[in-house]
C-alpha cells in the first residue's frame, strides 16, 4: 500500500494509451484537460464542470473525463451532475472531439466506461479493495482526445507526495502546460474558506505548482519533472475575503 514508484506510475499510463491505440486529434489551436479525482466529492462544491462551460464562451477548449461513480469515497461527479441536467454521458471519443471542435459548443465530457472499459471494469476490485488505489493517479492525467495546438492539463491532490509525480506524467505525456492544485478532497478548484496553519498536514490547501514548456522535443523521454518551475500559495484573503465580512443584509 505505499505510494507508487515512478516507473509503476508509467506503466499505468502505457496501459491506459495501449488499449484503443491513437487518440482522435481536435482541430483546435489549444485544449485544457481537466483530472478530477474519479470517485468525485463528498464535502465540498465540485466547480469544474462550470468553469470549462465559461472558458468555452471565450472560445477556450476544454475536455473533462471520469466516471459516474467510483469507490472509495464514492462522491458526486461531473457525469452525475450532466446527466441530472439531461447531458449525454455515452459520447464515443470521436463524438467528443467534434464537440470540442464546434464553435457553438467547444468542450466535452469522455466517460472512462466509453473511454477504457477494461480499466472501468475493474470498478468491483476497486470497490473490495475499499483503499485508494494506484489507478487513482494516473487516470486523472489521461489525452482521451489531442488537439492541433497546444496541450495543457489541470488536475488536484490532496495527500503528500502526489505533487511531482502528477506534473512529472504531465511532462512525459508532451503537454506544453501543466498545473496541479492541493484541493479540498484533492479537486481541482480552490476553495475560499481561510484555513488555520496547523489544521493543513503538509503543504496548504490552494498551493499550485506547475510547468510551461517552451519547446517539446524531449518532453516525452524526461524522467522526474524537468521545468521551469513556479509555486503559489493562494488563501481566501487573496480572494477578497476578511474573517469579519458578512452580507450587507445581516
């Protein structure tokens, strides 16, 4: 049960890439990947869903993937929320990428069941294994969908030691861009409760680190995380928020 090694973490990768060959590529000039974690959230908003349908009206492409539930925590998903608001959630991977490239539409959602399904039919071990498993982190860095342009890749963490290896598969996977973000349930999206010091075990929650490659040529053959690097710490103060405010009518 301790935390995977690096060339375990590759090889999860190469077994997701070998199942179905190639990946369909978008005639978009960039798309943003979104890795949420699979098994969803259970205490805090899952926000994600909304912001890539904004970036959208800017014409900014984006692609979302995951599952409709997933052990252990077994949490609320972006899939829940689609098919809730009547989304088709069965899209073929050639239905998504002509989604992402519609001017009136501009991203999509791939489900892990139409995606892998070998990898969605190891659901029932996840579920007896009743821990977090290893497929964890690297479903979250997947390119069910290329695109002409440039690359980039979001996704969350929230237990120590996952910072590096997520950015160092982004690296290896030939993303021109990545970020990570220590999030609440390790989601993507940051939160604007103030947090005291010593209830965060490691780095604090909103802390972001990341890369921006400026040429590709071997970004798919480094090992470990080879970047520009930068890190930011953001706390709800940088949102605007004081201990003190309260809505004007109360």
């Amino acid at each position: 049960m301790d935390r995977e090694t690096d060339r375990e973490l590759k090889a999860y990768c190469l077994a997701f890439d070998d199942e179905l060959g190639p990946a369909p590529v978008a005639d978009v000039r960039s798309l943003t990947h979104y890795g949420e974690p699979y098994d969803g959230n259970t205490r805090y908003f899952r926000s994600t869903l909304f912001v890539v349908a904004v970036r959208s009206c800017y014409g900014e492409s984006s692609l979302l993937h995951g599952v409709e539930w997933m052990p252990p925590k077994g949490g609320v998903t972006e899939e829940q929320m689609l098919k809730f608001m009547g989304a088709k959630t069965n899209l073929s991977l050639h239905q998504g990428k002509e989604l992402i490239e519609a001017e009136e539409v501009g991203f999509a959602y791939i489900s892990k069941r139409e995606a892998r399904s070998s990898l969605y039919s190891l659901i029932g071990l996840r579920e007896q294994i009743k821990k977090r498993p290893s497929l964890e982190t690297t479903e979250k860095v997947q390119q069910f969908i290329r695109a002409k342009g440039r690359e980039s890749t979001g996704t969350g963490f929230y237990h120590e030691g996952y910072e590096e290896p997520l950015l160092m598969l982004m690296k290896r996977r030939g993303v021109h861009s990545g970020l990570v973000v220590k999030g609440e349930e390790g989601a993507l999206s940051m939160t604007t409760r103030l947090r005291s010091a010593s209830t965060s075990k490691g780095l604090p929650v909103n802390h972001c680190s990341g890369f921006r490659s400026v040429g590709m040529e071997s970004a798919c053959e480094v090992d470990g995380v080879s970047r520009p690097s930068f890190r930011l710490e953001v706390n709800a103060m940088d949102y605007g928020f004081e201990p003190t405010d309260t809505p004007k009518n109360q």
